[in-house]
C-alpha cells in the first residue's frame, strides 16, 4: 500500500492504494468517477481515456503510483457550472453517440486533440480517434461534432 | 493482475540496484502494463524509471542523434531537431500506435522490448545506432538477438540511444489497421559508404536485408531492386499476412521509402 496525491479534477485527492491499483480503478472503484468507462480493458478501446497533465491517456493502462503528483482530469470534469462543455455540446447536438459507452473516451480524446490543433482536418480527426473504438456510430456523426467543436472552442 | 511493488528510482544507480531476477523496469508501461494484466508477466517488483530527469530529453550533434530512454514517442515525433537531422525517425515516431500510446510509451521502452512488429528496432539498425546502458554502449546490430530477446542483462538499464545521422533515410510501413504495429516496416537509410536496408514485422526479430542493402548500396534507386524476390521460408506467417505476402510486402516497402528519400 502507498499513499497518491492527485489532483483530480480541480480537487486534491489523497487516497491509499495497493501498488498495483490502475487508474481506471482507482477513478471508479475509489471515488466513484464512473463516467470513465472501462470497455476492453487491453489499451485497445479507449472508452478510458482521461487526460494527465494536459495529455490523453488510457487509464486502464496506467497506476494510480505512477502518476502519483499529476493532475488528472475525467470526464466529470469538463461542464463548468452545470455548463456543459462544448465538446460535449457538440456530441450532443450532432449526435455523435448512440449507446454512448464509448462517448467518454471519444470526447476526452477529441478535447485532447482540439488543444493541440484547434482546426484539425477529417483525416486528422479520424487519424486521432485511431485508439477510441465506437461499434455503432461509423464514426461519421462524431468526426462532424469534433469539427463542431473546433469552432467554438 | 497480480501484486507486485511498486518503486519510483531516483536515477540509473538506484534502478540498478532495485533490480532482481524477478523484476522489470517500467516507463511509459505501454507494454508491461497490458502483459501484466493479462497474466503474460508477472514481477515482484516494478522499477519506474520515469521520474530520472537524466533518462530524458534529445540532443543533436554533428553526426548523430542521441535521445534519451524515457522520451516519449510524442516528443520525438515533434522534435524539430529530429524533424531537422533525420526527419524519417520524427516520422516513424509519428505513427506508433495511437495518440495515447505516443504520450506515454518512450523509445528506451520500445527497444528494450524488442517486439518483432515494434518501429523502433529498425530505425536503430538502419541508423547504425548505439545503445547506452547503465553498464556499456552496444551496437544496434549486436543488441537485437531474437524474439523478444536482447543483449541487456538482467539489471542493465538502457539510458539512451544514438543514432547516427544518415545522407538519406525514409522508413515505409504497412501497418496492421487495428494496432498501428508494423506488418511489415521497412527502413532505408544511406550512408556515407553503404546503404543499410532494416526490415520489421516480417521475421521473428528486426534484421537488415543484405540482399536489399547490398544492391541499394551498388545503386541507389527502385528499380535496381524492383524485381527481387526474397525467401520467405524464415518470416512470419498469421491471420494478417502469409510469409509470401511479407515478403513481397518488404520488397514494396523498400521501394517505397528509397524512391521517399
């Protein structure tokens, strides 16, 4: 067991955990932040994607330990005052989902993405998306909501 | 997943010294992580090298590139120094994986694998690179011995690797469409004196083609390879690709990246 320090979104946390605790289970199993989904839970998927300093990552292929003193934020942390974000505003207008398991990852991938190229093109959205699998979109609706996004943010 | 410790060292002495013969060093973890979860490796101890600042970072010289074990494919992919003196590496870097694999996976990381379908080992053949370790410096073409295998010794920590800056080089890839992992990978990289032709995915480890490197190396241009028909009876064959088809798949590769340089 070792203690982490996180700041998870916006809030410190400061929690034990046994040095095998991955993330994905820490942010569900430990505080309840279940809107990061677990789908494959072999890095494949992506419906676990949180971002860490700034940067996506598949938390079920991370340790709580080893990202001990990061900022962690999830997708419960991304609305502002009940205001949804508008990535999110996006998914939702354009109907970018449909069962909507995969939703959280897409939209912390695509958030992840319009930091670092704010008017990415539709190869460049779907060359991002590679490691976030959506089984029932065909992906159409959520390249066009990213691209939504891109003008509002 | 099975329990193990968890350790942070606080540089190479110190990972060395954590080390056993039940142990493995993490970095980015893309690999160990997923092994360890689906029960295809198990340690008593994990070793995070990630927070050993020495371990990091990218510095050009004259004639070689030299980038730390722990920097991340991201960082390479963006350098504009990598993207200046061997523009085809910062490419290679580009297309590992998926965004989250390059923000987290690290070079050192990839080479200490060795996965027969990694990006990394090629370039490091192709760039007639040098692995530093915690205990010596080790030619590429020394460093690669198998499946899955290397020269590293159980303790030895790969610190950086340097690559030496060719005249040309580009690296062509069939990537498998779901995991972004090489098929085939083809590196061509001329040198001052020869032309070094490394080739992933398609045998049990990364190799260089002497049939390739040595006609390249007579003539460099597509066409003086174009009709070459390689063995195929030691390279891999599954669900993706038949020996056959890797094998003509290199030749392709080949060309490709010669008529990119």
């Amino acid at each position: 067991m070792r203690k982490v320090t996180l700041e998870i979104n916006g809030k410190k946390v400061e929690k034990e955990v046994q040095d095998s605790t991955l993330l994905s289970t820490f942010l569900r199993d430990h505080l309840n932040l279940t809107g990061t989904h677990i789908g494959c839970d072999t890095s494949q998927c992506g419906a676990c994607v949180v971002h860490v300093n700034g940067n996506s990552l598949k938390s079920c292929t991370a340790l709580a330990a080893d990202i001990d003193g990061s900022k962690v934020t999830t997708i419960e942390g991304l609305a502002t005052n009940g205001k949804m974000h508008p990535m999110q505003e996006a998914f939702k207008k354009l109907h970018g989902l449909q069962c909507g398991f995969c939703t959280p990852g897409m939209v912390m991938s695509a958030v992840d993405l319009l930091q670092k190229n704010k008017k990415p093109s539709d190869t460049e959205i779907r060359d991002w998306l590679e490691g976030n699998i959506c089984r029932c979109t065909g992906y159409q609706n959520i390249v066009a909501a990213v691209k939504e996004a891109a003008t509002k943010m | 997943m099975k329990d193990f410790n968890y350790h942070s060292a606080k540089d190479s002495k110190e990972a060395s010294k954590l080390s056993s013969s039940n142990s493995a060093f993490l970095a980015g973890g893309m690999t160990t992580i997923p092994s360890m979860k689906l029960g295809l490796a198990s340690y008593k101890d994990l070793i995070d090298i990630k927070n050993i600042k020495k371990l990091s970072g990218i510095k050009v010289s004259g004639k070689s590139v030299t980038i730390g074990a722990t920097t991340k494919h991201v960082e390479v992919a963006n350098s504009k120094e990598v993207k200046k003196a061997i523009p085809s590496l910062a490419n290679l870097a580009e297309g590992i994986g998926d965004p989250q694999v390059r923000n987290r996976g690290t070079i050192g990381g990839s080479v200490a694998n060795n996965d027969p379908s990694a990006d990394y080992p090629s370039a490091c053949i192709a760039l007639n690179a040098t692995i530093h370790t915690s205990d010596r410096k080790i030619e590429a073409s020394k460093f690669f011995k198998g499946m899955f295998e290397t020269a590293l010794k159980k303790g030895e920590l790969i610190e950086a690797i340097e690559f030496q800056i060719p005249e040309k080089s580009s690296y062509q890839k069939h990537p498998n469409p779901a995991s972004r992992y090489a098929v085939v990978g083809v590196y061509v990289a001329k040198h001052k004196k020869d032309v070094n032709v490394a080739v992933t995915g398609a045998k049990p480890c990364v190799y260089n083609d002497k049939d390739l490197s040595k006609a390249l190396s007579n003539s460099f241009s597509s066409t003086s390879i174009q009709n070459m028909e390689l063995d195929s009876s030691d390279m891999n064959s599954d669900i993706h690709a038949s020996a056959e088809y890797r094998a003509s798949l290199v030749v392709t590769q080949a060309k490709k990246a010669v008529d990119a340089c």
